[in-house]
C-alpha cells in the first residue's frame, strides 16, 4: 500500500491463514543505500506460485525490488534509469518476465538479466495493464480518448 498524502508504504503478505507486516516506512534499513532496502513510492508488486516466498515491488523512480516475504527492508533493486516516464503498473508471467509500464508510453521488459524499453505512440497515463504469454494489454488516456494497446511482441 501506498498513502501519497503522507508519503506511506506498507507490504504485507497473507499466507492463507493470517496476516504478516513485511515492511512499512520508518522501519531501520539495514547497511546499504536504495540497492539493497526498499525505497520509494511501493505501487505494484507481483507475486508467482513457482516462487511463494517471493515478491517483485514496483518503486515509483528507482525499479523493482525482489524481495523474499520476511519482515525487513531488505531486497535487491532492480534499476530502471527514470527518463521522463514514471512508473505507473506491472505484471508479469515469471519472475524472469516482467512488463513494467510507465506513464508517458513507456513500456520495460525484464527478462532475468536485463531491462529493455519499448517506446508506445501518444503520451499515454496508463490506468491498467495485463500480461498472458507474449500479449500484453495496456490501457490509459491519452488526452481525452481511452487507449488500448493489444499484443505487443516482446
């Protein structure tokens, strides 16, 4: 969660059962700057069943985060350099296959080693996005007209 009027993060991860508190701002980050504690405004994560320990934290202007589900700051940053896009949704079929979208049309792959971006026509706000296989569904406004962008090969 993320409460943009006091600048706020909270993770937490329910595991069928009950309710763990994983992160929440002010906690006391352990050695190491942003490349090794959460930072940053958390507004997406993605979790997958073939990894259940895990999650990827989407950082509005630092990148994703992979973070195992213990209590803590700690998780490793995967950067994505800001240029002029900021960071608005993820989804994923893989830890290893990311689609990050970005407002602006910016749109970002992870494939496990490394990040690519795919410029999108317009100066889209993206408002949802979608990932099965290699389709991937954005949806935004550009202006005043809803945009869809349908089956971007990656």
């Amino acid at each position: 969660g993320n409460d943009v009027t006091i600048g706020e993060n909270t993770v937490i991860h329910y595991d069928g059962i009950s309710w763990t508190l994983i992160y929440e701002s002010g906690m006391s980050p352990n050695d190491g700057g942003i490349e090794s504690n959460l930072a940053g405004d958390m507004i997406s994560v993605q979790t997958f069943n073939t990894t259940p320990n895990e999650a990827w934290i989407l950082a509005n202007a630092y990148g994703v985060y992979h973070k195992m589900n213990t209590p803590g700051t700690d998780a490793e940053l995967i950067p994505i350099p800001y240029n002029g896009h900021p960071l608005a949704k993820m989804r994923g079929n893989h830890p290893n296959d990311l689609i990050i979208a970005a407002h602006h049309s910016g749109m970002y792959h992870w494939n496990g080693n490394s990040i690519r971006e795919y410029g999108l026509p317009g100066d889209v706000h993206i408002k949802g996005l979608a990932v099965k296989g290699n389709t991937i569904i954005a949806v935004g406004i550009d202006g005043n007209h809803v945009i869809a962008f349908r089956k971007l090969n990656y």
